[in-house]
C-alpha cells in the first residue's frame, strides 16, 4: 500500500493547485504512477494467493502476508539510501527511471510466474516507489511558485487516496475482463498486470512534457533544503524525521492512538481479502469489488460525512463511527455472501473515514496552530505504518486458526480462518468504540438523541460553549483607546502567575498567525476603503480563530486567559461606532465565537481625546476616526456595561494605574478558582494556592 488516507478534506486546494500548468502536467504523470502503483499491489496480492495454492513452503496466507511484508520493508528500509541517491540525480530522470523499472519488473512477473518472483517484484517495485514519490517531491519544489507550494504539495499528498478506490474498480473490471478471455490470461490477475504496466509507461512518457524547470541543479537544491531546514518547512520529511520531531502532547496521545485505530479494521480486510473472498465463491474481481467498497466508503467518510452530520457534537460522533466500522466487520466476518460482505466492507471504511474526521476536529480543538501540525505531522506516517502492518497481521493470523466445517444436523457453516479473524477484530475493535464512546461523551450537554432529531429538522444543534463547564478563568480588558488596557492587562498577568496560575496573555486582533495579518490589514492606514461589514466580519474572523486556537484550549486547560479586547469591541467600535446593526454584530460574533461569553470584563473609561492623547505616535486607521466616533465607541460600551453590571466591572481610567489595578485585583480575587490547602496540592498537583 503506497499511500494513507488524507488528513483531510482538499477544498478549493484542488482547483486551486491545478491551475498551475506545469504542475498539472506533473500531477498528471504522477496521478497515473499511483493508480498504477495500486493496480499492482491488489495484482500481486493476488497472485500471490493463486500461485501459492499448493505450493509449498507458501501457504496462500503466507504469501499475501509476504507481498505486504515485501513492501513494508522497502519503505522502512530504503527511503534515507534512495534520497541519497535521488538527490544527485535529476528529478525527471529518476521518476522516468522509476517508471521504466516497473514496467519491466511487472512484465516479467507473467513470465516468471513463481511466487518468490512475486515477492522480489514487490520490494522492488516498492523500492522504486519510494524514489518516484521523493523524485515527484523535488520536482515540484522546481516547478510551482513559492506561495502555492504547500497547496501543490498537499494536492499531491492527496492523490493517492483518490486513485485507491479508482484502482481497485478498475482491478475488479480488469478481474471480469480476464475471466472472459480465460484462454489467454490465466490467472486472471496478469490483465491488471498488463494495465499497470501501461499506467506506468503512460506516466513515464508524460514526463517529456514535464517542464526542465523540474531539474534543479545539485547546488540549489542544497541551499533550498538546509533552507527548509531552518524554517521546519522542508517538504515531506521521511517517517523516521517526523516521528522524531512529532510529539504528540499527552492529552491529544488517546486521540490520536483512537484515530488510527479505527483504520485497523480496513487494514486487515486488505490483508484477509483475497484468501477470504475465495471462500465466498469469488475470485480476483471480488477483491476488488471488497477493496473498492472500503476505500471508497472511507473516502465518503473523509470528505463527505463528517460535513453532513456536523450538528452532531465530534465526540459523540468519534465513538459511533468507530463502532460501525468494528460492528460492519464483524459482518464482513461472518456472511457468506459476497454481496453482503462488499456492502459492509463499505460501512467498515465509512465508519473509518468519519471517526478520522471528527478527530481531526478534535484535534484542532484542543491544539494551537502548531500543536495541530506536530500531531499531525505523527499521524500521517503513522497511519500508512498501521494501514500495512494491519493489512500483514490479518492473514497471518489467519494461517493458524484454519478453515473448519460447523454443522449443526442437515446445516453446515463454513468457518474460515480469516473471517474468525475479522469477526475477532471486529468485536474488539466495537467494545474499544463503545468504551471510547462513554469516556468522550462523559459530561457532555444534550443527548444523542436531541442531537439526531435536530440533525434531522435540519436545525444546528451544536451547543454553545459555556465558560461555566470549562475549568479555565476568562478574563477581558475593555474601552477606548489609550485606556491602558495592555498595562492593566500585563500588570494582573504578572500578579497571577505570581500567585502561581497558568495565564495565557492574549489580544485582538492579533494573537494567531492569520490574525497578525488580519491585524495589518484592518490596522494600516493605506488608499484601500474597507466597508463596515467587512471591517466587522475581519474582527469577526481574527476572533474565531484566536478563540479556536488560543482561547478555549487554554480554559480547557483550566488556564486564566487575560484578553486585550473581545467582542464588546466590535460592538462598541463597529456597532455604536459605524451604527451597524447590533443585533447583526452579536448573531456573527456569538457564531465566530461559539457564543463564549467572559467570567468577567474590565472597562477602562476614559475620554476620547484623553485616551488618544496618551499615544503620542502615529495613528492607526481606526485611532484616525473622527472625534464623533469615538465618543459613540465611548458610549457603547458603556452601553454594554450598563446592561450586565454583574459581569463588568467599569473604572475611571483617569486614575492614577497603580489605584486602577488595586481596584481590578480586588475583582478578580472574587472569581478565581477557590485556594486550596496546601496539603491538598501536593495531592493533586493541579490547583495553586492563594494566600490572601
Ligand atoms: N492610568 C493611567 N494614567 C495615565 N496614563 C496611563 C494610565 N494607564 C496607562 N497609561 C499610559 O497610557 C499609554 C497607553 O496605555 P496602554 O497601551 O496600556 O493603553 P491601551 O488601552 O492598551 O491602548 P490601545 O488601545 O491604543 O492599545 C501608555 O503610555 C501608558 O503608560
Ligand atoms: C477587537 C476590535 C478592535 N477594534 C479596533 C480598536 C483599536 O482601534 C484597534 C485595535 O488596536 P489596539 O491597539 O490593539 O487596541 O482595533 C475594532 O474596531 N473592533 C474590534 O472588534
């Protein structure tokens, strides 16, 4: 197996990366390389089990497990020797050379007709693989401009998953075709061999239109590489670097374990597939009927699913498709009938594909930006490792258990080593689903059934988060310009860590990568007009990724998060301000912001000309508004403040400071987590204690 199922959904990124000609051209090449590649894996798996038949030392079992154990070893093995290699070469040559290579090595497998050849043409073709993918990854670091590499590249990356079910339809149909024309092709798998083998010399030649620009000299390439080095941006790091540099924090580590777990299941329907379907009374095209299903309902699940059931709170959802996967396997397991069997082989990758999906939700949840890419960069190689070593495990397992004959009077009920281990592995795989189930829902708000009857009335259901259930402190400074709401907020961070709390010290807009740049924008004052609703929806979207990836992980962390504006900004400055409509402004911020509402919001109130007085530089676009806007930002939020005094606490921010944060301590001292006795953390290590 070449490739792994997508981290997620392409997007645009499809349209967008193709529009680059030359890059096109090399997906093209590369697209036809990866069905091909598929195209001889289900081959050779195939003919692994036919030429074993009676072919000892080979059990059928052994033999599929050897093609997989082949190719394995290859990628473990060989991708630091062949970048060696590769990278002295031209990035064309070695991909022509790639493709050549299998053409040859698949034409011979007919010929040769053993399964040790099969086997050495598994690592070898694995092994030419490798250095085709690596030789396609620096190519198109020649060939796309600088700012659509990363779309280009996860483009790329994407291919394989796409060209999986397409390959293994095609190797059913390849399957028939070779039935009827028996006479000439036996076994039958030798047609798909064939048809791989023109996939590759098609993806060969395609590379004569493949621009030169692909051919790097040895030097640039260097500089470019000790370049991404640097950065952390090089492209597609080999296993073992990722795993390396990946760690995978210790509260996302169940997650992301869960999450490439529930591929399990269609990693041993691969491996048991060909032995199992001949006990269903189906040969080569039901294998590729079984693979087409499952990597087809996975793909649905990935791309599809996930997005129609989004009302349905991720947690819930994790646990119920991990569940079908395991329980639709168990069936795989236990049906005697082809058809059945390919339609839960579908609900098996359906299952898969849907839980991946709503962990990798999770996991932007729980994670800031970079946390989110390190995990991630752990789950791709590692789900490809677990995929193949699944796939290996199933048949060989399988061996020793047997097929046996139950009978019960006149009735008789086949049962066949590798659907003992796909019923087995299902049913460990639905109880781990249904333990994950209660552990994840565990104090969640609604119940499952509110949350499909909603689905189904087409409603959201998705509940708002409640700073009430989170063990975190929300805290936001407020009010106008140069009210000294970053010197009040620096001064409580500094005092609260004192005391021993975690403080997450944050600001709008601004606090995220996307939002530095969203701040730029909104900020500088150049020629281009900017409308109020697009002003406020920038304000909008700079505050729905900092409460994403900065502000609810830190309270679910049970941090104190002490914020420099939120959204009584945008209503003062964007709805009393540039007089939007307010009730427009609360419904896209309580959306943006999943309707968190702060523990407490400190209002410095100072008179306009005073507070832009304070900053004797050179005014921003907002700063630069006439004074009438700012006394209507003024009134606005003290609009606000009046309207819930019991969560604002409003100063004169003509005060001397030092009188100011006496004042905001003494408030804040009211809504901190209770002290606890010291005694009692060393116990729980979790709370800091508060002397006052
Ligand atoms: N209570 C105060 N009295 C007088 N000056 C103050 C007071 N608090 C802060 N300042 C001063 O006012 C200036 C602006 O303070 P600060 O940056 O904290 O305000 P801000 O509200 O965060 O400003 P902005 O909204 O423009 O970012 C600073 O020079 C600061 O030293
Ligand atoms: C969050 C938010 C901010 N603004 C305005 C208010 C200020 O003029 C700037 C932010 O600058 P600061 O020095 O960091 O205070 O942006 C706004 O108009 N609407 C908002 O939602």
């Amino acid at each position: 197996m070449s490739g792994s199922v997508p981290l997620a959904a392409p997007g645009g990124a499809v349209r967008d990366a193709l529009e680059d000609r030359p890059f096109r051209r090399l997906w093209f090449s590369y697209s036809l390389s990866s069905l091909g590649g598929w195209l001889a894996l289900l081959a050779l798996l195939s003919l692994a089990f036919t030429l074993s038949q009676g072919h000892q030392p080979f059990s059928p079992e052994a033999a599929v497990a050897g093609v997989l154990g082949a190719k394995l070893a290859a990628r473990l093995l060989l991708p630091a020797l062949l970048r060696l290699a590769t990278d002295r070469v031209d990035s064309r040559l070695v991909m022509a050379v790639a493709d050549a290579v299998r053409v040859a090595l698949f034409v011979s497998v007919p010929l040769v007709a053993t399964v040790e050849w099969v086997l050495a043409v598994a690592f070898l073709s694995e092994c030419a693989a490798v250095a085709r993918a690596q030789a396609t990854n620096s190519a198109l670091a020649g060939l796309v401009a600088d700012n659509r590499q990363d779309r280009a590249r996860r483009f790329l990356h994407l291919t394989p998953h796409g060209t999986a079910p397409l390959a293994a339809a095609v190797f059913a149909v390849l399957a028939v075709a070779g039935w009827l024309l028996e006479g000439l092709f036996s076994p039958m798998a030798d047609v798909a061999l064939y048809a791989n083998t023109v996939a590759f010399a098609a993806a060969g030649v395609l590379l004569w239109w493949v621009p030169s620009a692909a051919r790097e000299s040895q030097e640039s390439r260097e500089d470019e590489e000790t370049t991404q080095q640097a950065e952390g941006t090089r492209p597609i790091p080999t296993l073992r670097e990722r795993t390396r540099t990946a760690v995978v924090p210790a509260a996302r580590r169940w997650l992301a374990w869960g999450m490439l777990a529930v591929f399990v299941p269609g990693g041993l329907l691969v491996g048991a597939g060909r032995v199992h379907v001949s006990h269903l009374g189906a040969g080569d095209a039901g294998f590729g009927v079984l693979v087409a299903a499952v990597t087809t309902g996975t793909a649905l699940g990935v791309f599809g699913g996930s997005r129609l059931l989004r009302d349905v709170s991720r947690e819930r959802l994790f646990g119920l498709a991990a569940g079908l996967a395991g329980a639709s396997l168990i069936v795989v397991g236990l049906v005697g009938d082809m058809a059945v069997a390919a339609v839960f082989a579908a609900l098996t990758g359906l299952g898969a594909g849907l839980a991946w999906s709503a962990g990798t939700v999770l996991l932007a949840r729980q994670s800031d930006e970079e946390d989110h890419e390190r995990v991630l960069d752990f789950l791709h190689p590692a789900l490809r490792f677990v995929l193949v070593a699944s796939a290996i495990v199933a048949p060989l397992l399988a061996w020793p258990v047997g097929d046996h004959q139950v009978r019960s009077g006149d009735v008789g009920y086949g049962l066949w080593g590798t659907g003992v281990v796909l019923a087995g592995a299902g049913l460990v795989a639905h109880v781990a689903a249904a333990v994950c189930y209660r552990r994840m829902t565990r104090g969640l708000q609604g119940s499952l059934r509110a949350e499909v009857a909603t689905v189904l009335r087409g409603a959201p259901a998705a509940p708002p988060v409640s700073t009430e259930q989170l063990p975190g402190t929300f805290i936001v400074f407020e009010g106008g310009e140069g009210a000294g709401k970053s010197t009040q907020a620096r001064q409580l961070s500094v005092w609260l860590r004192d005391e021993g709390f975690e403080v997450v010290s944050t600001r709008e807009p601004g606090a995220t990568k996307l939002g530095m740049r969203l701040r730029t924008l909104l900020l500088e004052r150049g020629d281009t007009p900017m409308s109020p609703r697009a002003e406020a929806l920038l304000y909008a979207a700079d505050r729905a990724n900092h409460v994403q990836s900065v502000i609810l992980p830190a309270l679910r962390r049970g941090a104190i998060v002490i914020s420099d504006r939120y959204v009584d900004s945008t209503l003062a400055y964007q709805g009393a301000g540039r007089e939007l409509s307010r009730a427009g402004m609360e419904r896209i911020n309580d959306w943006a912001t999943e309707e968190l509402v702060p523990h407490l919001t400190v209002l410095l109130d100072v008179p306009p000309e005073e507070g832009l007085a304070r900053n004797s530089g050179e005014h921003d676009r907002i700063e630069s508004e006439s004074e009438e806007f700012h006394t209507q930002v003024r009134a606005g939020f003290r609009d606000l403040a009046a309207r819930d005094p019991g969560r604002y606490l409003v100063l004169d921010a003509r005060d001397g400071e030092a009188e100011i944060f006496r004042e905001v301590r003494r408030r804040v001292r009211r809504i901190l987590p209770d002290p606890v006795p010291r005694e009692s953390e060393a116990v729980t290590g979790m709370m800091p204690i508060i002397d006052e």
